[in-house]
C-alpha cells in the first residue's frame, strides 16, 4: 500500500482489522487513519471491543486478519519481497515501545516511589544516561502536576494522582502515540479532572492520542473526532459535534441518551 509523503503517513493506520478469540470475532473489520496530532475518542457500550482495539494497536492482542501500521510500520511482521514473517519478540518489544499506555487499573509498580516508576523505563528498557533520565521525569512529574510527590509510593497517592504518574511513566518513553484505557473509570468522581486536565494539556501540546472514555465533556471539548463503536464495529465516526449532538445511527443515539 502506498503510505503517502513523510507528511501525509498516519500515526496509526488500521486496514480492515479483524480480531477474533476462538469462534468470537471481538472486532470486526475496522478501518481507520489517525493522523499525527489527532486526539481520537472512541466510545461504545460496554464489550464493543474498544479495549482490543486498543491493545491490537500496542500489540497486547495480535490481530486476526487486515493490517495495522503504527508509525509507519507494519506490525508484528515484516515484509520480505511478497512474504510476510513474524517480528522477533525484540522487534516486536522495540515497536511496542512506539506507544504509551495508561489503562483504567491504577497500575505503578507499588514498590518504587513516583520518580522511580517514571526512570524505570528509560533506565532500563531504553538505558539511557542516569542524569539526563532523572531530570526528565522531574520535569515530567512538574508537567502533571506533582512535582512535590517525586518521593511518595502509589499507597501514598490518591488515585488521581497515581494516574498522572501512569502518564508520566508512560511520556518518559518518549512514544509517538498516546492510548488511554478508560483512564478515569476507576476514580471517584472528585478526582477525574485533574486526570483529564493533564491529557487536556497533553492533547493541546500536539501529542497523537486515542482515547476510550465515557467523558463525553472531554470528547466534545478536546477530540479532534470521535468514533463509536458497538459489537466489534465501527457503526459512526464524526467530529464530536456531529456524533455527540446528531449522531446519524439509533444505535449511537442511544448510547449518547444512555451516558449523558
Ligand atoms: P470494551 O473495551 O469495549 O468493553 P473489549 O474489547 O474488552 O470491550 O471486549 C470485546 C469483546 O471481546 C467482549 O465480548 C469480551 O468479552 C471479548 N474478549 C476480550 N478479550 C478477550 C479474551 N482474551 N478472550 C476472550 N474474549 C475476549
Ligand atoms: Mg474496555
């Protein structure tokens, strides 16, 4: 397939992606170009697979049949001639690492303080230089607030905080796409702003994201577009206006009616 000009390449292009679990197709022929800059909210009932789309991207699932291209590349194989092989596992580790990841979960390593779990990656993964690492995660940490918790464990955070430190981590990597889980889901609601404030000020610095979320405020206000999905389909995609005001399916409609 022709990619286009250096400019014109997508972050993420799914052709046609299915992915199935034994007899139950959880995806179902999803196609979409996320281009660079692009903040994508996907939205569905509960099971509609935007989960698996999301770890089909970050390799957590591998896809059943169509293609997926991250960043230019084909993922999970190369191209050799007209044959396909399989990634190694370290090749298929270097791509992952194209894509941060913040799931619903509050999942920091329990046992490291905020500032380790954010050079954790970089360190180890990445082994960059101990210095320049550190002074980057304080800078990130002052970037999502929370440059005066660098010392605190997780069990010493609240939960939003413990989730500004998942982006954080996640940034430190320096990836090229940004996907969130559902990352509010599991807070009390006193505490989901200032998640989203921080992917606010993430998506106005120009960092490509995908978003699952049940936020539609944040859909509407900072999406660049906004797809629902329902039954391992992509039924709408529209900007946030057209699908959270006139959404075109009875299915969107009711969904919309069902959140709100
Ligand atoms: P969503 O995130 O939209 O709630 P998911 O992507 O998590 O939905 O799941 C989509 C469907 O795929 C669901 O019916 C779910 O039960 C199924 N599914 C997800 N992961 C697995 C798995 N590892 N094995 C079997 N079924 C799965
Ligand atoms: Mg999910």
């Amino acid at each position: 397939m022709s990619m286009g000009g250096p400019h014109s390449e997508p972050i993420v292009r799914a052709v046609d992606v299915c992915k199935s679990f034994g007899a139950f197709q959880a995806l179902e022929g999803i196609t979409v170009d996320i281009p660079a800059g692009e903040v994508l909210c996907v939205i569905g009932p509960s099971g509609s697979g935007k989960s698996t789309f999301l770890r089909c991207i970050n390799q957590l699932e591998t896809v059943t049949a169509g293609a997926l291209w991250v960043g230019g590349e084909l993922v999970g194989y190369r191209r050799v001639g007209n044959k396909l092989y399989a990634l190694s596992e370290s090749e298929i580790a270097r791509q992952r690492r194209k894509t941060g990841m913040v799931f619903q979960r509050l999942n920091l390593f329990p046992h490291m303080t905020a500032l380790e779990n954010v050079t954790e990656g970089p360190l180890r993964v990445q082994r960059r230089a101990r210095d320049q690492v550190i002074a980057e995660a304080q800078a990130l940490l002052a970037r999502v607030g929370l440059a005066h918790k660098s010392d605190a464990f997780p069990i010493e955070l609240s939960g939003g905080q413990q989730q500004r430190v998942a982006i954080a981590r996640a940034l430190a990597m320096r990836p090229q796409l940004m996907l969130f889980d559902e990352p509010t889901s599991a807070l009390d609601p006193e505490l989901v702003g200032e998640v989203l404030s921080v992917m606010r000020d993430l998506a106005a610095s120009g960092m490509t994201m995908v978003v699952v979320t049940h936020e539609l405020g944040f859909a509407r206000d900072v999406s660049s577009r906004v797809i629902f999905m329902d039954q391992g389909r992509i039924v709408e995609t529209g900007s946030p206006g057209q699908i959270l005001l006139q959404p075109r399916h009875p299915r969107t409609r009711e969904f919309i009616s069902a959140v709100r």
